[in-house]
C-alpha cells in the first residue's frame, strides 16, 4: 500500500508543481525578464496582441505569429518574456493557460 500511495504522489508532482508556479503582479513585471502572470483579457488591440490586466494594473501581451486564442473578458495565466525595450511594457507569449486548465503553447520563431 505504500508503494502505492509513492506511485500516485509521483503521478501528482507535475501538477502540484504547476499549482505551485510563482505568479506575478502585472505592475512588478520587470522588462527583461521571464514571468508568469495572471489576470482578465481587457481588450483585443490586435489579430496578435491583447492588453490583461489584474488589480496591479496592465500589461500588453504579445502572441504572434498567432492569431489571439482568447475572448475579452476571459481569465488567463500567461507565461512569457517581458520585452526590454523602450516602448510599452510586453510580454512575448510563449504559453497561456485557460481557467479550464487547457494550455496554448505559441510558436517562437523570432525568439529572442
């Protein structure tokens, strides 16, 4: 029974690890660095970028050469890189997870 409940606990790891990802508020997202963050898609700005905000604040997000694979309005978890030029804060999108669980991986040609 022990090896059993080992079994079912190592089967457990990779979503307890997901559970446990450090999430970031929008406002504390650094230009150059990798983050994840949470919050509501407020607005579609284009066919490839969407603006999500949480109580921190806003924040661009960047998931091109894709199309946006969300509705304004819906609840996101994106992990991405936050652009560290000049211009407005963006994430470049490399995955988004959805309140059901599903997650969108985005293709990075142009990766940094």
């Amino acid at each position: 029974m022990k090896s059993f409940a080992s079994l079912l606990l190592l089967a457990a790891a990779p979503s307890l690890l997901i559970a446990a990802e450090r999430i970031t508020p929008i406002a504390d997202a650094q230009r150059g660095s990798m983050v994840t963050v949470q919050g509501t898609v407020e607005r579609i700005t284009d066919e490839d970028e969407f603006r999500l905000a949480d109580a921190s604040g806003s924040i661009l997000v960047y998931v091109g050469p894709n199309w946006v694979p969300v509705n304004e309005g819906e609840a996101v978890r994106v992990n991405g890189f936050v652009d560290d030029d000049l211009g407005p804060r963006e994430i470049y999108a490399r995955t988004l997870t959805r309140a059901d669980g599903s997650v969108v991986t985005f293709d990075r040609r142009d990766d940094w």
